[in-house]
C-alpha cells in the first residue's frame, strides 16, 4: 500500500495483545492503579463506559484477579463486542448513540451512576484517568523509539480517549522533540475543530468506532499533537479492507483513519530520512458484520449499489431480434409505420430525420385512428406521429432514465458519440431490475 512512497511506514501491530486491541494495555494498568491507591479491594465491582475494547482488557484482568465487571456501551458498536464482553463474563448495558454527552442514557453519564450505586466498586474512568495516557508513556511509546532504533520522524494516530497518542507521543517528543505527533480524527468527531478553536462544538454520528469523540476527555493532551487530519468514514472502512485484502493484516475501521492519515504523512515527507509510525489499534474479528459486511456497507452508503449505464441496457438488447434502432422516416406512410411494429413486434417507434427523432407513433394510436378512418393507412407518418422521444447519454446511469420514463414517455433515444445508436423503453429497464436478460 506504500507504493511509490518513499518514505517508510511502520505500524504498531496492536492487534496482537492478548485482548485484541491497544486497550489491554490500560485494562490492567487502570485495575492494579485502583488497587495500589486502595479504591478496589477484594469482591470488588469494575464498571467502564467502553467501545468494547477497553471492556476486554478489563474483563480479562478482573477474570484473573476475581472481580466482577459491568460496562455500558453504546448501540453503534459491533454485536461482536457486546458477546466477546459477555463470553468473558462482564455484564453488559448497551445505550443509545444518538443522545447528548450529558444525558443520563449517555454510555459514560450511566457507567458512573452505576458505579455510584455499588460498594466497593470503581469506574475506571478511561476518559479521565491519568493511568491511561501514562501507561502508554511507559510502555507503547518506549517500544515505537526502541523498535525503530531511534529513527521514528512521525507517529500518526487518532484518539479515542487519547491515552494512546497523548502517552506514546509525549514519550516520544522527550526522546526525540523534532518528532511530529499527528491525529486522525473521524469527520463527526469535534476533536479537530477544538483543537483549532478550543471552542466545543456539537459533534454529529459517524460509523468508525474507538476513535473521536463529543467531548473533551482530559486523557487526550492536546499539546502533544502537532496536526489533525479528518478523515471520512467512507475512507475509513474502505482503507480498512484494503489493509486486510493487501497487506493481510486483519484490523477495525480505527485503523483505516490511522492508516489513510499516515499514508499521507509519508507521502508529503516525501524523503527516505523520515519514518512514520500509525498503530494497528485492534482485530477485524470485532467487525465482520459491518466494516466486513457489504450489505452493512451498502446500507450505510459507504459502498456504492454497482451503477448500470444505458449503454449496458442497450448491449442487453443485442440479443433480441429486433436491430437496436428500428425507425420510420417521416415521410413513410403510417401502414408502413405498422408493419415495421408487427415485423420487429414493437409497440411504439421514433420517426427520425437525418438522424435526429423528430417525433413518434405507437402502435395502438395509429390502429385506432386507422380503425376510425382508413385512409390513415395511406397518409404520412408526420401528419399523425406524438411529440419525440427524449434524448439521453449512453452513460447515464439507469436510476436516472428510469426517473425520466412513464406511462407518457415510454422510451428515450441513446445518444453515443454524438449519434442516436437505439432506443431504450420502459420493459428494457423492467427486465434489467428484475435480472432479466
Ligand atoms: C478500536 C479502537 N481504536 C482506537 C482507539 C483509541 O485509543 P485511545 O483511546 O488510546 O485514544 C480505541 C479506544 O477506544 C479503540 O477502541
């Protein structure tokens, strides 16, 4: 996916962690935080607002130190995420998405209330929690300078909490201060424009999870960030396969923003002295039926229904046995009109002079004026034909023309190459939609 960038791009494989994602890293860091100062004793009760994998890394660690953990997450994230909690044996309170971040069904308002309730119980707080940014300080941004012996120029990641990219960048601008810190950010996420402004503004939904967010999180350090960079969720998850389908590495759709952002990052360094680095932040596993679902994604507007042009409506015809323009001159005579239809067994037919469709007849019209006054038989077509067909573009695609016919129009004339090449009616477009050839 690097092609024709020279400037290398390294990612942090953090799917590997034995939860599948960057949080293990603070799960466990955040429990033995509580323990050490006092606040988590034996029998006690874990709650967290979580996108699901910050929930893993707790679950695991409580699993093994025998606590129980309770954790609210809101309805956008994977079915996925919400079983893998459960399988690990937390309880799980699923919220709505779409409500204020201060409003009591907001996954964090609740996480806190719920833990309010209970004795002996925490909230482990990743928003807010100083462990966070700090066990990333001490462990993820020491591993990027170690592994790449000193050579890292960029880190590129997008924060959720910010803990990942406020620690590991910190550590590293210490290191190293000529090191630029760079953010992702999903287009709805108000991080990009409070970083410019410092003025919180109201967020809207987007897809990608993990990542963003609506509010201002005190574990994301805004002065370790040296630039933003949206990124859209179309981008996002169809990086996100690419990703898997070309480099084989199996990641969510928080690694799509990472790595369309830091692709970037290289190719505007431009030179081999620099080296950037973005995280793998978790598993695809979590994201089979949405990111790796084409049906979630066509629902979503994020991969487009295939667009069928008229041109392939009129290549669909080429079987039939009528040649693809049957047409009268305005000067022939309606019984010839007719006997063209029954030939060619259509109903309706364009009259066209020196190629252009000056008007048309249709087969019951005519019978019946013939019925009426035989000697319609013999006059010209031009005397009786109806208004001409529209014209259309031989790209346009069918949606369009299927817009443009009806009971009163029920063909146009295709235009290709600046000629009339044929003529598509309302059956041609029955028979596309119903899979007809
Ligand atoms: C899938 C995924 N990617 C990225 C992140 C962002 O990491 P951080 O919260 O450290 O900013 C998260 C955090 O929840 C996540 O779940």
């Amino acid at each position: 996916m690097t092609q024709g960038i020279r400037t290398p791009v390294y990612a942090k494989a953090e799917f590997f962690n034995p939860g599948g994602s960057v949080k293990d890293r603070i799960g466990v860091a955040m429990i033995e935080a509580a323990e050490r100062e006092g606040r988590l004793r034996p029998g006690g009760v874990i709650v967290e607002a979580t996108s699901g994998n910050t929930g893993v890394g707790l679950a695991i660690a409580a699993a093994v130190k025998g606590y129980r953990c309770i954790f609210t997450m809101p309805d956008k994230m994977s079915q996925e995420k919400a079983r893998l909690l459960r399988a690990l044996g937390a309880e799980v309170i699923i919220t709505p998405t779409a409500v204020p971040p201060d409003h009591p069904d907001n996954y964090i308002v609740k996480g806190r209330a719920i833990a309010a309730a209970h004795q002996n119980a925490i909230f482990a707080d990743q928003h807010y929690n100083p462990v966070n940014p700090e066990v990333h300080y001490r462990t993820t941004g020491p591993e990027i300078w170690e592994q790449t012996a000193g050579r890292v120029t960029h880190f590129v990641c997008a924060p959720g909490t910010g803990g990942t990219v406020s620690g590991a960048g910190r550590y590293l601008k210490e290191r190293n201060p000529k090191i630029r810190v760079i953010a992702g950010d999903p287009v709805g996420s108000i991080y990009t424009q409070y970083a410019k402004t410092k003025q919180q503004t109201e967020g809207y939904p987007y897809k990608v999870e993990g990542i963003g967010g609506d509010k201002i999180p005190t574990s994301l350090h805004w002065d370790v960030i040296d630039e933003w960079i949206s990124v859209t969720d179309k981008d996002a998850i169809l990086m996100t396969r690419r990703v898997a389908r070309e480099e084989g590495l199996f990641v969510g759709g928080s690694t799509g923003v990472n790595v369309v952002a830091a692709l970037e990052v290289a190719r505007r360094a431009g030179g081999t002295d620099a080296l950037v680095v973005t995280v793998l932040c978790d598993t695809g596993e979590r994201y089979l039926s949405k990111v790796y679902n084409d049906e979630w994604l066509r629902e979503n507007q994020i991969l487009e229904t295939e667009r069928v042009a008229v041109a392939q409506l009129l290549a669909a015809k080429n079987g039939s046995a009528a040649p693809p323009l049957v047409s009268v001159a305005p000067s022939a005579t309606v019984r010839q009109a007719l006997n063209l239809m029954s030939t060619y067994n259509v109903s309706q037919l364009p009259v066209l002079d020196s190629g252009d469709g000056v008007g048309a007849v249709f087969e019951q019209l005519l019978m019946a004026r013939a019925l009426e006054d035989p000697a319609t038989l013999d006059q010209p077509v031009e005397d009786v034909m109806d208004p001409p067909f529209p014209v259309v573009d031989a790209d346009l695609p069918v949606d369009r023309l299927s817009a443009l016919l009806s009971r009163e129009t029920p063909a146009a004339l295709v235009r290709r190459d600046g000629k009339i090449a044929g003529i598509v009616t309302r059956y041609d477009v029955l028979h596309q939609l119903a899979g007809i050839r």
